[in-house]
C-alpha cells in the first residue's frame, strides 16, 4: 500500500507541479512516501492495519493536496477509466499513468508481510473488484483518491481477516475422546490471537495452490518481510530504516512494464528514468535523514536534558533511542543505570538485556542488572525510568515491549516519572484498548527442554505457550513523552497527528 | 467549659490535678489525671462502692473541664482507669468496702504503671521504622514521636521535616524543634504546612502521633493530619502513628462534624482536632503491640469486655 | 537426662542448621517437617521435666534456626506456636489442679505462673500436639484444595506465577468439578512455571504458559489470580517469590481478585516495619541464571540482582485461605493473636 502511495504521490507531484524544484514536490512526495513506506511495514510485520490506515490517510491528504495541481490531469483519467474495467491494473490508469505498479507493488507489498500470505488472493481479488466501481467516476482525483483509498481499506480488512490459526491444528486433532470438554479445548487464551499473524516459510506463502505468485514482488521485500516475522529483524527504527532501503533498492531496480514508458507519465518536465529514480532516492534518503536521524537527534537533546547529575535511570530491554540517550547523556553527567530484562539468559538464546550491557559498559558508572521479576527490589532507588517505544496510540496508549507496562505499572506505583521516547514517525491512529488487537507473535519460548519428553501426545494440545511481543501501556501511567517535535503528556499523539495533517494540507 | 461554681471538694481536686501535672513535668496530662483518681480512692470515706464510683466519676468530670489541651486523652485514660479498677469487683468475694477499696487501688495503681511504661514502649516499638539515610516528615510536634526520634541509634542518620503546624502554647513549637534539633544524627528541616504537598515525593515515611485513637482504627490529631494523610496516601507513603494505649477512645466519629465539639474547638473558637479515618493509616504503634487499624477494635473490646 | 538422646536430637539439629545455612532447600514444608522431627525427639527423650525447660529450649532452638537463615522464617513460627500451645497446656492443667485461683486479666495472667511445676500429662499433651501439627503440615495442601470448589468456576481464566504445591493441588481438584483455563507465568529466572504447566496439562486442564513479560498484557482476560507464597507477614502483606508483586499490581489495575493460598505454618509474626524490607530479610542467590559465565569480562562492570523473595503490600490481597478457613487480610491480627504467644507486656 506504501508503494501504491508512494507512486501516486510520485506522480501526482511530478505532473502537478509544473516549474517547481522538482526537488521539492519530491520532497514532499518521499514524505509522504516515507511515511507511508514506513507505516506499510511497520504494520506490515505487525499488523498490517494502522500503516495502511495512516497510509491512506497520508495519501488521501497528500492526493487532495496534489489534487488542484493535477487538475492538469483531468483528462488522461478518463480515457484510461473506461480501460479499467478490462486491464488487470485497472489502477494504473486512475490518477496517473503508472497505477499499474501501484496494484502490482500493493501485491509485493502484501506479500513482503509475512503473515498475509493466506489472505493475499482474496486481497488481491478485492483490490480488483472495489476498483471496479469506483471506476466509473470520472472525477479524477478524488476518484483516484477515493479509489486508492478504497483499495488500501480492503487491503486492511483482508489483512485483518483472521486466519485459520495454525495453533489451532492441534488441538482439532484431539478428536475422539468423545467428552464435550474436546469442544472446550480450543483454548479461550489462545483465540485472543488467532487475528495475528503467525511467522510462516516461504515456501507457504507462494504456490499454485495459493493463487500467489511470487513473480513481480521484488525480492527484497519478502527477504525483508522474513526477517521480520523470524525475528532476525526487530526494532521498529532498524525495521523502518530496512524498509527504506528495500524501497530504495525497488526503485533502482524498477523499470515500467512495456507497454507504458516513463514518458507516458505526465510530467511537466520529460525527465529521463534516470533522472526520475535520482529524485526518488533522493526523497528516500531526506525522508530518512529527516524523519529517522534527526528526529533521533532532537529526542537525544530533549531526553538527556531530563536526566540529573546522580539519577538512577531505570531502562527496559533494548531500544536503540534509549541507548543513544544514555550514552549521550553519560558524556555530560554521572548517574547510573539499572537495566531489566525480559527473559534471561539461561532460557533465551539472546537476551535484550546484555545487548544493552555490551554497549553501555564502558560509558555509563553503574550498572545494575536484573530480570524483571526482580523489579520491585531495585525499583525503591529509581528515580526515572526511561523506555522507548514501538507506536504511540491515538487513545495515548504506548505500543511497546511486552512488559513495559509493567515496568511503568511498578514505577507509578512508586511515584516515579516515566518517560516514553518516540518519533513522531510512530504515531499511529489506533486505539486499542488491550494488548490484543495489535500484537506479533513471536517464536522462541516453549516448555523447557526437560519437560518436553515427559509430555504425553494427548496431553501436548493441552499447552500451549504463545510469545507475546508487545504490548499496550495505559496512558494514565505514562508522565511524558519526548518526540522530536516536543515534550508532550500521552495524550496529544492525535493533536500531533492533526497538526501534521494539517500542515500537510496546507503545504 | 460549662461554668460552675467548684465546690471544695473540686477546688481540692482541681489543686490535685494541677499538683500532679507539674510533678510529672514531661509525661501526658493524661496521667497526672490517674494519679489524681487514685488519690480520690484512697481518700474516699463513702461507705459503698456505687458511692466511691461516683464519687470517680465527678472527679473525672473536674479534671476534663480543667484540662487544656490534652482533653480527648485525659478522657479516655480516664474512661480506661474507671473499666479497670471496677472489672473485677464481681469477683470479690467478701463485701466489705475496704476491701473493694483496696482492689480499686491496687487495680489502679496497676494501670497506671502500665500508662508510665507505655510512652517507652511505644517509642522503642517505633524506632526501628527508621533506617539509615530515612527522610521523614513529622507532624503535629507529638512527645511520643519525639522520644520515638531520641531514641534512634546514634549510628543511624536521617533527615526529619518538620511542619509548623497550628501553636497551641507559644513555646510549644520551639521546645519540640529544639529537641529534635539536639538529637546528633538528626538533620531537621522546618517546613509550612502548606510545603507539605510538594515535600511528600521525596519523603519516605511520615510520622504523626495522635490524641485519640477512635473505635475505626482511626486518630483524632492536631488539625493538618488529615491533609498529611491523604497527600500520603496518594504518593504511595506510608504513615505510621505512635500512640499509647490509653489514647484509645469510645469515639466513633462518622465525619468531620461527627467528633463531639468539645474537643474540636481549641481556643477562639478555631478549630484544633481533625479526624483521619483509618484507611490512611498504615499502622498504629501502640504499646499493646503493632496495630493494623482494624485490631483497633478487637483491642478496645478486650479492654472493654 | 539421657544423653544419647540428647546426643540424637543435638545432631539432628546441627544437621538442621548446616542444611538452612548451605541453602540447602526449596520448600519451607520441608524445613517445618524437620524441625517437628526434632522437636517430637526431644520431647520424647528424658532431657526435660518442666514446661520451662521445654521452654527455654524452644527458644533457644528457635534463635539457632533464625541465625542460620534469617530469610526462613518456618521453623521459627512453628516454634513459637508451640511454645504458646505449651503454655495454654500448661496454664490449663494447672488452673484445673487450682480450681481456687482466681481468673486473671489477661495481661497479667502469665506473669503469674510459674513454668517449672511439674505436669506429668504435660508430656503427653505436648506430644500430642506435635502428632497433629505433622499431620496438618502434611494435609495442608489437600485442606486447602477443598475450598477449590467454592472459588473456581466453569469457563474462568485463573493466573498463577511459579510453582506452588498447594495452588497446584487447588487447581487440579477444581478440574474435577469444572472446566477452566489456566495461564501461567513461568517467573522467570528459576522459572518454576514450565513445571507447573507440564504438570496441569498432564492433567488435562488447559493451560497457557506464557514469559513473566506478557502479565500485565493478559491480566485484561484474567477473571482470578490465585497464588501461594513463601510467608504471610504479620500485617497480611506477603513474602512471595521475585515477581508477585508484578502480578499482584496488574491484578490491582484490572480489579482482578488475588487469592493467596497459604497453610497455617507460613503464618510469621514479623512486621515489615523498615521500608527497606527487601533488604532485610531478602536472599540474593547467584545471578548465574541471570548472565552466563563465558561473558564474564563484558559483564564485569555491572551487578546482576536475583532476589528470590518480593514484598507485596496487603492491600493487594483480597483474600487469604488458610487450611483453618479464609480470612481477609485485616483479618490476619486476630489470627496472629490466636497462634502465637503474646508479645511481653
């Protein structure tokens, strides 16, 4: 959906803009671009529905800014919408001439998510049917928009159908024991995330017998996608710097379908493919440096502002913002640090926790280390606690490391503040209100080795151990949030949001 | 503080009362008020006990109109003394009155003891609530809490704040300050009471006495107690009482307006006690032992039954 | 005075004492067991003849075990309760050999008495008293498991943390009646929970066990968090394994009620009176579960924690049941009274 986004705002800035620094209008397309890239994969391992919510938020807002600019393009709309109906990327023709790839990257984007695999065909079938009808408007841009808007919305819901959860398989196969409990042994816990998606091979996501090809989804997104949801890639920052990438290499590598040429696209200025793709990467790499490096920045200078000569800064897992803070802050003032950790070493093949130690070990005086069930002794001594963030709900929820609001629930409890580090990249436009809803199930914990022998085959489906990775932090025990924007309470992210909006509009 | 015109008798008792209490310099009025009722026993020359009974109680009564301050804890201790001298009459056997004289006496002087020791008691039971490196907040310049603090060990350092709370006597304050102050290991800090709220995140216990401890597990206490308790209880602060025994009361107030006005009002009609009900309390130090607020009851019954 | 029983029970407490000084135990059961072992041998032997001397070695023998492993504080609270049933025994015979003397307030009575007249049926009495509380040490979890029935119903979601004997006797027996699920917390280093889910899977009861991370996430789907603990303060607050006050907070934030299983022998007069609790009375054990060796010089600045106990403050319990019946926590003084001897007046 980002791409699908981002080739819109392409296009629709190349051609509306006629005699503006070219630069520019692709400045502000990559923004928007970036910020969709980044929401499409944020959620794309995640969940999938916020970053094609917000994306098509952004592209809405984007396409009705661009739209008086491609008044222009009015007329190439209509011609090509009548070609809707019969072409497989009836998209291509809506707004710009490049819609096709919009439907055909939609479908890498889909597919680079690990777990949309099962859901891709209908997906794409929806794409296809809801562009139907919205075909036969003729008002260009709103239709496009409306178009596209449409067909990310169905990407969402079809994203967000559930799946047959692959955990359920099991305990179907406890058939036979003739008691009603059989029907009750489908875990009421385990329901809680049938909606998620769980990590699958490749090999499952592609086949005949799926109706998905893996042909036209550049490689990079399912490498991408993989890592992902086998957890090699984790961190929301070094996921959305990877997509970035990803995106970059997809639009070097990009070369339109045959039958329609970069110069089909209406641009004021016949550029050269070359030219066109320097401007794309060029907006990658702003978006990036500004979004990503100098948020990065901004929130360091705030957040180190916060901690005192003699602090005992208390910080969770491994957040690379909350490093950076610590390590900045370390240069200008003495304190000392107490990390928690998740789940040891001993049961964990990599601990969060020692990441942190490895890096912070020479900088920072003191550190103390302890798993968090050892939280409430240390937790007397704290006088702040620092945690990074993986989304920043509308309802001021924080999306975060399962267990970071627990490590906030203890701190409240012990009056001290906490403070959530967060781009304002990460704003994101849901409202949960539990853990559930957006989650990622991860791989990697299960019965202990010396019990996994004793375990009789009829007794396994009675067991089951999901890894919850993230969740959700009630505003009311955050004290405050540092973005780059500002020091803000838990509660302005939608005040954030709308501000962005509008100034996106407006520019 | 209904006028009366005092008879002989009370002016002796009155004379007695105040005898007693500048004897006893340091120790609670509350005392001198026992010694006063022993005395009318071993003088009574009634001939039965309903009349040396009486004859208590109308001392009881004197000695309440006279007391300044320290009326609720007079009250109670007296209320105590009377349950405890008369317990076990029923179990005397022989009915002379001299007899039952001298178990009132011996029961009393008992009882009294026990009032002497208790201060002691309660301030070593509360001592230990203080650790090395403590930050402290002290309220309402009680002489529990006070001896409670000169009786830390001199290797344990702390820091105390200390409210200014509303004066009853002029020198009131300084006396307490000043022997808080002497105390090595102490570094005092003297605070409004209106610093209260925004001293409290950086403190680690509070300590209050109490004039009375109602039937609830609740206190009466100088008036400032109730907003130190709640502003406690929000930042998650524990709040410990120091209170003798005797302090224990019938009372039951419902609110603020339900603690009988004759104790709530000190001198020009402003108010002096407040009432602080017992879900700010963390835990009572009494010398009958540690109390949640809820053996508060359990206790007032067995002393009562 | 024999002195080979004297010798016996000597050497078994030396025993004792080297065991609780090594670390040497996982359940304070076990330690109790011991220590009425001792107890009942001494008692049989000839090395006393008065219910003081009974006395002053109980006292003496409680002190030993304390300063041998402050945290565990088992041994000690059997001690003093049978030191309190010895001097109710005691105070009875001799009031019913003294039909004359006179009922005594309370706070005096004991002043009063003299411990070191001799009471043959004391002997017999006091043995009596050990035989049942062996057998309520043994049958305290099966006690417990019988109130099951009335707290657990069908289609709950019950949270527990750890491995505890008695919740997991509670647990299966409430599967008899009805069917539930279980999630539990593997609290993490020890991570005693993988033993607890193998163990009710086993049973077949539905059970999720999931990493101490994802309580607070869970506790929204929770309707009861039933846990055992190591000890019951004297305030109704609780000494529990590192990590119960997280589950006792989430519980308290989603208003999930906290049912704490606990025997009579767990029951400790202590009150945790420094605000620094954890740091009196805590066991740190080694962190080896914590870091692995083969990091040892990356690791060398920084120290690794793992506390085996956790404070949680009463007013996260909403209810306590004993093998006597369940209380609320407020309850807890009255109990204390009734247990163990009165403090000195």
């Amino acid at each position: 959906m980002c791409i699908n986004l981002i080739w819109n705002m392409a296009d629709s800035s190349k051609s509306g803009k006629p005699g503006k620094n070219p630069a520019a209008a692709a400045d502000a397309e990559a923004k928007a671009k970036e910020k969709a890239a980044r929401k499409a994969l944020f959620e794309a391992t995640r969940g999938a529905d916020i970053a094609a919510a917000k994306a098509s938020k952004e592209k809405n807002k984007k396409q009705v800014k661009k739209n008086p600019k491609s008044e222009n393009n009015a007329s190439a709309p209509k011609t090509p919408a009548s070609k809707e109906q019969d072409v497989p990327d009836k998209v291509e023709a809506k707004v710009k001439a490049n819609q096709s790839p919009p439907e055909v990257k939609t479908q890498k984007r889909v597919e680079g998510a690990p777990k949309s695999s099962e859901v891709k065909p209908s997906s794409k079938d929806k794409l296809r049917v809801e562009k139907d009808p919205s075909n036969e408007k003729v008002t260009p841009k709103s239709e496009a928009v409306s178009d596209i808007t449409k067909s990310v919305r169905n990407l969402e819901i079809t994203e967000a159908k559930p799946k047959r959860s692959i955990l359920k398989a099991p305990s179907s196969a406890v058939k036979g024991t003739g008691r009603t409990r059989e029907l009750k042994s489908q875990s009421r816990v385990q329901t809680l995330f049938d909606h998620l998606p769980k990590g699958v091979e490749p090999r499952e996501l592609f086949g005949e017998e799926k109706g998905v090809s893996s042909e036209g989804i550049h490689p990079g997104f399912i490498a991408l996608g993989l890592m992902c949801s086998h957890g090699q890639l984790q961190g929301s920052n070094k996921r959305v710097i990877a997509l970035l990438n990803v995106v970059g290499q997809f639009f070097d590598s990009y070369s339109p379908p045959p039958e329609k040429d970069f110069k089909d696209i209406e641009v004021e200025e016949k550029k050269s493919e070359k030219d066109i793709k320097k401007d794309l990467a060029f907006a990658l790499q702003v978006f990036r440096e500004e979004r990503v490096d100098k948020a990065t920045e901004a929130i360091v200078a705030k957040a180190k502002a916060k901690i005192v000569q003699d602090d005992v800064v208390l910080i969770f897992g491994s957040s690379d913002l909350v490093r950076e803070v610590i390590v900045e802050a370390s240069l200008e003032k003495t304190f000392s640090v107490i990390i928690i950790d998740g789940r040891p070493y001993a049961t964990e093949r990599r601990s969060k926790g020692l990441d942190i130690i490895k890096e912070l070990g020479n900088k920072v005086q003191i550190i103390k280390y302890t798993s968090i069930t050892g939280l409430s002794n240390v937790i007397r001594s704290v006088t702040k606690v620092i945690l990074g963030a993986h989304g920043l709900l509308n309802n001021g929820g924080v999306l975060a490391h399962a267990g970071t609001s627990q490590i906030a629930l203890m701190a409240a409890a012990n009056n001290i503040p906490v403070i959530v580090c967060c781009e304002t990249l990460k704003f994101c436009d849901k409202s949960p209100t539990d853990s559930f809803f957006l989650n990622e199930i991860g791989t990697g914990f299960g019965l202990h080795k010396k019990f996994t022998d004793a375990m009789t085959p009829d007794c396994g489906p009675y067991l089951v151990t999901p890894v919850i990775k993230y969740d959700v932090t009630p505003p009311e025990l955050v004290t405050a949030v540092i973005t780059d924007v500002d020091i803000l309470p838990c509660t302005s992210v939608p005040v954030v949001l709308r501000v962005q909006e509008n100034r996106a509009i407006k520019s | 503080m209904s006028a009366f015109v005092p008879g002989s008798k009370d002016n002796e008792i009155m004379n007695l009362f105040e005898n007693f209490i500048a004897i006893g310099q340091e120790q609670s009025p509350a005392i001198a008020a026992v010694r006063t009722l022993i005395h009318t026993i071993q003088n009574h020359d009634g001939s039965t006990v309903n009349q040396l009974v009486q004859e208590i109680k109308e001392a009881i009564r004197i000695v309440e109109t006279i007391t300044g301050k320290s009326k609720l804890a007079v009250s109670s201790c007296c209320a105590q003394f009377l349950q405890h001298a008369t317990l076990n009459l029923a179990n005397i056997e022989s009915a002379e009155m001299a007899m039952c004289k001298n178990h009132m006496e011996e029961e009393g002087t008992k009882y009294l003891q026990r009032c002497e020791r208790a201060i002691t008691k309660v301030a070593s039971a509360g001592a230990p609530l203080i650790f090395d490196g403590a930050k402290i907040l002290v309220h309402s310049n009680s002489q529990v809490v006070l001896e409670a603090l000169k009786l830390v060990p001199e290797n344990i350092k702390f820091t105390a704040w200390i409210t200014s709370s509303e004066k009853d006597a002029a020198n009131e304050i300084q006396d307490f300050e000043y022997e808080v102050d002497k105390c090595a290991n102490i570094t005092t800090n003297f605070i409004q009471d209106s610093e209260i709220g925004y001293i409290m995140e950086t403190i680690d216990l509070v300590l209050v006495g109490a004039e009375a401890v109602v039937k609830n597990g609740g206190i009466l206490n100088k008036v400032g107690t109730l907003s130190v308790a709640i502003c406690a209880k929000e930042m998650n602060k524990p709040l410990y009482v120091l209170a003798e025994s005797f302090k224990f009361s019938l009372i039951y107030p419902l609110n603020q307006r339900d603690v009988p006005s004759e104790f709530r009002y000190g001198a020009n009609n402003r108010v002096r006690i407040d009432y602080t009900p017992p879900k700010y309390i963390t835990m009572l130090i009494t010398d009958r032992g540690l109390l949640t607020p809820t053996a508060v009851c359990d206790e007032l019954l067995e002393m009562y039954l | 005075m024999g002195s080979v029983e004297e010798d016996t029970t000597t050497s078994s407490l030396l025993a004792l004492e080297a065991l609780l000084k090594r670390g040497q135990y996982t359940r304070s059961g076990q330690i109790s067991l011991l220590t009425l072992d001792i107890v009942e041998k001494y008692v049989q032997s000839n090395c006393w003849k008065t219910a003081g001397d009974l006395i002053t070695w109980l006292q003496d023998t409680a002190e030993t075990l304390r300063k041998a492993a402050a945290s565990e504080t088992a041994s000690g609270n059997l001690i003093l309760r049978l030191i309190k049933i010895v001097r109710d025994d005691f105070t009875n015979r001799h009031r019913s050999r003294n039909p004359g003397l006179m009922s005594q307030n309370s706070v005096d009575s004991e002043q009063g008495l003299d411990f070191n007249l001799e009471i043959p049926e004391l002997r017999s009495d006091v043995q009596n008293t050990i035989y049942e509380l062996q057998s309520e040490l043994e049958l305290s979890a099966e006690n417990i498991a019988e109130e099951a029935d009335k707290h657990i119903h069908s289609n709950e979601v019950v949270l527990t943390m750890g491995k505890s004997k008695t919740v997991e006797a509670f647990l299966k027996r409430a599967a008899k009646k009805a069917v539930f699920e279980v999630i539990v917390a593997e609290c993490a280093p020890a991570s005693n929970g993988h033993e607890l889910a193998h163990s009710l899977a086993s049973s077949k009861i539905q059970t999720t066990l999931i990493a101490d991370t994802a309580i607070f996430a869970m506790m929204s789907r929770v309707n009861k968090v039933i846990i055992g603990t190591h000890s019951v303060l004297a305030n109704g607050g609780l000494k529990a394994i590192a990590g119960i006050h997280l589950v006792a907070l989430a519980a308290k934030y989603y208003n999930v009620p906290v049912i704490v299983l606990v025997p009579m022998y767990k029951l400790s007069p202590e009150y945790p009176l420094s605000t620094d609790i954890n740091k009196t009375t805590n066991r740190f054990v080694s962190p080896d579960q914590l870091l692995d060796y083969s990091d040892g010089d990356v690791y060398s600045k920084v120290c690794a924690y793992n506390p085996v106990f956790d404070y949680v403050p009463p007013n996260l319990i909403s209810l306590f049941i004993f093998n006597i019946g369940s209380l609320a926590p407020s309850y807890i003084y009255r109990l204390l009274h009734e247990t163990y001897p009165q403090i000195k007046r």
